[in-house]
C-alpha cells in the first residue's frame, strides 16, 4: 500500500500508475472523475479491463466563490484552481465530463455512468435545505477519516453496479480523490446498493493500495457545491 505525501491532484499520475500495475487482480477499473480528464489517463493506460467513468449526477455545480477555506486552502492545486476560476469570472461551474473527454473516452471504450450518489444526494439536500443529518451522513463522515477518496471509491463501485455497468461479487480496482484528480486507490468487492450490508453478497473493502497519509475531511455542508 502506498501512501501518498498529501492529498490532492498532484498525485493522479502515481495513483494512475498504481492501478496499472494493481489492474490484474481485478475484473473491473472504475474511475471516479468529474470532467473525465482521470478516466482519460487511467484508460490511455490500461487497456485490457473494462473501465467505467462514474461522474456526478445533473444538477451538482462548483459555486466558485463559496470555494472558502476548507480545502481550499489546503490543498495548493484546489487553491490553484479556485484562483483559476475566480480571474475568469465564473460563479458557477457544471460539474460535467467535458465534450472532448467524452469522445476521447469512447474512443477508449470507456462506458460513463451518470447517477444518484448513494451516501450524497437526498442527505446533502437535507443537510443544505433542512438543516438535519442522517444515519447516512455518519457513514459518510467515518468513511472521510480514511480519505475523502475512500468514501468515493465505494460510492463509484455502487453507482457503477447498480445499473449493470459491472456485475456484482466481482473484484473491482476504483479510484478517486478529493475533490480533484486522484490520490486514492483500492480494490473492492462489487454489489448494488440494496445489497450493501447483505451477510452474503454484499460490499467488502478488499485490498488498499493508496491514500493520502492524513486526509481533510471536509466540511459537512459542502456548500461550494449546489
């Protein structure tokens, strides 16, 4: 198992090589990748598994200026980027796999898959409008003290079985980061989200082969993103 020096983007590339080289041992790669440059350079390199894109459902924006502290702050790359955004004038950024990545991708045979994020979406709305936590959001929380890659490694691997982009009980290399880019990388064991917690058949954290060594968790209302 690697651990990475901190987390954020300027890990992708050893993330990347680390799931070549991690990639036999698995029946599926998944990448978790929000404008699909990740599942770009995952794909370019492995090209004997199929590999599925999981990206954010419609509807989810960075707001740009509420990009406040938090990792923001943290993470030099995100800072980067928020400062990046901010020059250009933009509020409101779509959280979308790019036109030119979506061809690029199916070039690749990358399949993408666009849905409902298991431990996100009705809990953050609740979060945000209602102002009340669940049961889900302490799922979430816990899985963060790992990584925030962590959490979305297994969200990635519902997302992707779920609607038969992968079987379930298969071997499944996924990866994902904080906020952007890579840092995280394991491998999981494959089930649909009704499936979860069943005795039997359902989802087991396998082998870890990256992360970050100590991980931001970040702020539970996540209000850069709408």
């Amino acid at each position: 198992m690697k651990v990475v020096e901190t987390p954020g983007p300027a890990n992708t590339d050893e993330v990347v090589e680390i799931s070549k080289a991690a990639s036999p041992r698995a029946d599926y790669v998944i990448v978790a990748s929000v404008t699909g440059a990740s599942a770009v350079k995952i794909a370019e390199k492995i090209n004997d598994r199929k590999i599925v894109c999981v990206t954010c459902p419609q509807g989810m924006y960075w707001q740009v200026n509420e990009m406040k502290g938090d990792l923001f702050e943290k993470i030099p790359e995100l800072k980067t980027r928020r400062d990046d955004l901010l020059k250009k004038g933009l509020d409101k950024v779509p959280m979308n796999v790019t036109e030119e990545n979506k061809l690029r991708l199916k070039e690749l045979g990358v399949e993408i898959v666009r849905g409902t994020i298991p431990l996100f979406g009705l809990t953050f709305s609740m979060r945000l409008r209602l102002h009340k936590t669940t049961s889900i959001d302490a799922i979430a929380k816990t899985l963060e003290l790992i990584s925030t890659g962590t959490l979305v490694c297994l969200e990635t691997v519902l997302m992707a079985t779920d609607p038969g982009a992968i079987q379930e009980g298969k071997r499944v290399l996924t990866c994902a980061g904080t906020e952007m880019g890579l840092d995280t990388a394991w491998i999981m064991r494959s089930c649909a989200s009704a499936n979860m917690f069943h005795p039997f058949k359902g989802f087991r954290f396998i082998e870890l082969l990256a992360k970050p060594g100590v991980a931001p968790v970040p702020n539970l209302n996540v209000r850069y993103i709408r």
